[in-house]
C-alpha cells in the first residue's frame, strides 16, 4: 500500500484532511491500519477532523473522537473504542504517551501542520515533539507528515518532521549532522540595529537541490498553481512615519535599551526583549510593567503614538464598507483597535466566527495564532486582510491570508482578488520583519515547487 512513511505537503483547500481519511479507511479494509491517531492544533483536533466526514457520502462511516479537555474527558475519550480516528491537540501530547505507556494502540500517526514538529532535537528541543519521538519509531508501523508550510522558516526547519520519516536515514541522523552537512556561517544586519551585523546560519548554495532531492521518494506535495488557474494575493505595503518623540523614544530602545514614555521607565534586558519593544513602539504602543505584572494584568501600558491606527481608517475608507480582517499581535494594540474603531469586533468565540460568516461584523480583529488553523468559510464574506502588526513567523502569517486566500476564493465561486495590506513603520524592525517574510516565503516557495507532483507528470492508463 505505498510508502509507510511519508510527507504529504500541500496548501490550505487542497483536500489534505480528505485524503488522509482516504488513506485510513482503504488500509484499514486491507487490514493495515486499525486505529489512527491525529495531532493538531486544539481547534483542529476539537472541531475540524470530526466534522469531516460528515462533509463527505463516503466517508460517514467513519467516526473521529476528539481527545481534549479535561483529563477525565481526555480519558473517556480514549475508552471510546468504536472510533476510527482519534484527535489530540499537540499540547496533550506529552500526557497522551506517558498515559498509554506500553499499551499504544494506534497502527497510524498523522501530525497535522507538521511544522509544529520543528523543534525536535535528539536530546534537547521542544517536549511536545520530545514525546512524539518516543513512539515514533517503535510503536507506529505508518507516519503521515501533513502540512503546507513545512519549513516555514526556511530549510533548517526540514530536518525535524523528516527524522519522523526515516529516524535521520536522508539528512542525518542528528540535526547537528544536519547543519554541518548543509549549513554555513555568515555576517547579517542586525534585526534593530541596521549599523551592527551578527554572525548568523546560512543554507550552502548546494543545499536547496540536495535536501529537496533526498526527500522526493518520500514526499508527495501538490501546489495549487500548478492545478488551478489562481492569482497570487497582493500585498500592498502601507508606510508610516514616527512622529518626532515617537522617534526618538524609539531610538533610545534601540540604541540604549531604555526609554521614559509617560513617566514610566520602560527597559529590556536582553536582545530578545529589546527586539519585541521595539516591535511595540512601531506599532504604537508599549508594555510598562515586569513579565510578571504583564502576566497578572496587560493593562501595564501606554500609547506612544497612532499613525498606525490613521492608517487602518485609511484603508477601511478605502474599501468603502468591504468586510476586513484586521490582523494584531500584540493586546496592547487590540485595546486601541477596540477603542478607534467601536464598530469593530474581537473574534475569540465560535459566536464571533459565525457573525463574521454571516456578514454581521464589518471589522473582525485577529490574532493569527488563533485564527489560523481549522477556521473555514470566511472566504465567502471576506477577501481583505490587513497586518496592524507583523510578525518573524512566517507560518501563522500564511495560515491567516489562506483563510480567505486565493484558492478558497475559488472553491467558494468568487474571481476576485485577495488584498493584503501590510502597515509597516518606516526605518523601523518593521522593515526588517517585513523583508524576511519575503524571504523565507521565496524558501519556502521553491521547496513546495521542487516537490510538487505536476500534472504534465501524471501517466495514465
């Protein structure tokens, strides 16, 4: 029945949720697979693997059970032995192993949006993907790596859902092997400081065509261009200016690592710290208390400026009444997009995601983290996103703009063009951010490309 172990890449509304179910159910008729197990972001796991089959004739018999909640629920959930497939969210991970131990039941693990699987390290890394590990190559007979952005941040990201292929067989059998083989030094500008350089971890010219070659016999990814006649989504860049004090705080963060805005003595402590302030200042507002008082209350903050804020209400002006999703990062800046515009409405509850569905709410402001994953059916409302904030990561970027992204326009009958607007601070990190997206989505571009099963390559007969 093909590959046991395999990557199956390709973009949000390609049907990879389908095609798994697909899978399961043809190697569970051959006696293959009994008991299939998806990871997931919680929404996912929650609400999208379980409603799925119910989409399809011919798949209704099939039963997915979602293990979340509490642990007695969690429990009780796993006693539900007339399922089919079983969906726990990558947080309950580490207590779903140490809970089964050695009575592991499932033939068949799939990670979906495997690029959470990222920070795993033989000895080191992140537990959730630790504790995957454990059963990886010992309990599991079938590995399907499912995801759309696996290496969202370039290739370095590659080595770690491809150890859960073949335990390191095609890029080494430790990410240091990894490194070493592929990955060089170089000098780089400096995220805040544009006049300073870092020493930084650069993929060898040869990197790109021998990683992506070596992972081609056991990778299936479908990129919707090659398949569909889609446009890609433009991306309209919106600058902004400091006002003078706002500049020159802004320069004493960068420079010293400490400012006074309003009174309040405002420093970061390490180069990470400073980085995320000044990202605050670029959009306009900032923290003021210790972590452990933001942690307690984010009301520790004050306003530095709104230019951002004047520019949003530009480009709502703009689209004239279109329904937008507004894009933060940080609660700060949710306060003042509740406070600016009243109309406005945070999407935090299924509630909140069905209003917007309907048309009720004209400004919906997300944050893509928890918007991403497993939300369908804003593309029939909705063609419009606007970045209040960006961020390094490119993968809930990407999750957020395929809510309502080209091919979810096309499957919901809509030929019209997807807007992204980026509101960008101008000689700000906001530059630098704005620049390494681009990059890491060329990288990311060309693995998908390089991978991708064409249609000229299908034979038949």
């Amino acid at each position: 029945m093909g590959k046991r172990r395999c990557n199956l890449l390709a973009r949000m509304g390609m049907g990879k949720t389908p095609a798994v179910l697909e899978i399961h159910d043809r190697l569970r008729l051959a006696g293959e697979v009994g008991k299939t197990l998806v990871t997931a972001p919680l929404r996912v796991a929650r609400s999208t693997w379980p409603e799925e089959p119910l989409k399809w004739e011919e798949f209704a018999h099939l039963k997915v059970q979602p293990i979340v909640g509490r642990t007695d629920e969690r429990i009780a959930a796993l006693r539900n032995d007339k399922a089919d497939i079983y969906a726990v969210n990558y947080e309950n991970l580490p207590w779903l192993v140490e809970h089964l131990g050695e009575q592991w039941p499932f033939d068949m693990v799939v990670p979906d949006e495997a690029s959470k699987l990222r920070s795993f390290r033989l000895k080191q890394g992140g537990k959730r993907a630790q504790a995957l590990a454990q059963i990886a190559h010992t309990k599991v007979r079938r590995w399907i790596n499912l995801s759309g952005t696996i290496a969202p941040n370039g290739l370095s990201n590659l080595w770690a859902p491809m150890w859960f292929i073949d335990q390191g067989l095609r890029l080494g059998r430790s990410y240091d092997a990894f490194e070493q083989r592929w990955f060089g030094y170089k000098r780089a500008k400096d995220a805040v400081n544009a006049h300073k350089t870092r020493i930084s971890r650069i993929a060898f010219p040869h990197a790109f065509n021998e990683i992506t070659t070596l992972m081609k016999d056991v990778t299936l990814a479908l990129n919707p261009k090659d398949w569909f006649d889609i446009k890609d989504p433009i991306v309209v860049p919106v600058y902004v200016d400091l006002p003078p004090e706002a500049r020159k705080k802004y320069r004493e963060m960068e420079r010293d690592m400490l400012t006074q805005i309003q009174g309040h003595d405002i420093e970061a402590f390490a180069a990470a710290a400073k980085i995320i302030k000044c990202q605050q200042l670029a959009n306009g507002a900032i923290y003021t208390g210790s972590d452990e008082q933001i942690e307690r209350d984010v009301s520790h903050w004050v306003e530095a400026h709104e230019e951002k804020l004047d520019a949003l209400e530009s480009i709502i002006e703009e689209n004239d009444g279109e329904p937008i999703l507004v894009a933060y990062h940080f609660k700060p800046d949710l306060a003042r997009l509740k406070k600016r515009f009243p109309d406005g409405r945070h999407i935090s509850t299924k509630a909140d995601e069905d209003a917007f569905k309907r048309g009720e709410i004209p400004l919906a402001f997300v944050h893509p983290q928890s918007i991403g994953h497993g939300v369908d059916g804003f593309q029939n409302v909705c063609h419009i996103i606007v970045f209040f904030a960006l961020t390094f990561d490119l993968d809930p970027n990407d999750q957020i703009i395929e809510r309502v992204g080209p091919m979810r326009q096309m499957q919901a009958g809509f030929d019209r063009e997807v807007l992204v607007y980026q509101i960008i601070a101008r000689n700000t990190i906001d530059e630098t951010v704005a620049e390494r997206l681009v990059e890491k989505r060329g990288v990311l571009d060309a693995t998908m490309d390089a991978l991708a099963l064409k249609p000229e390559n299908i034979t038949h007969g």
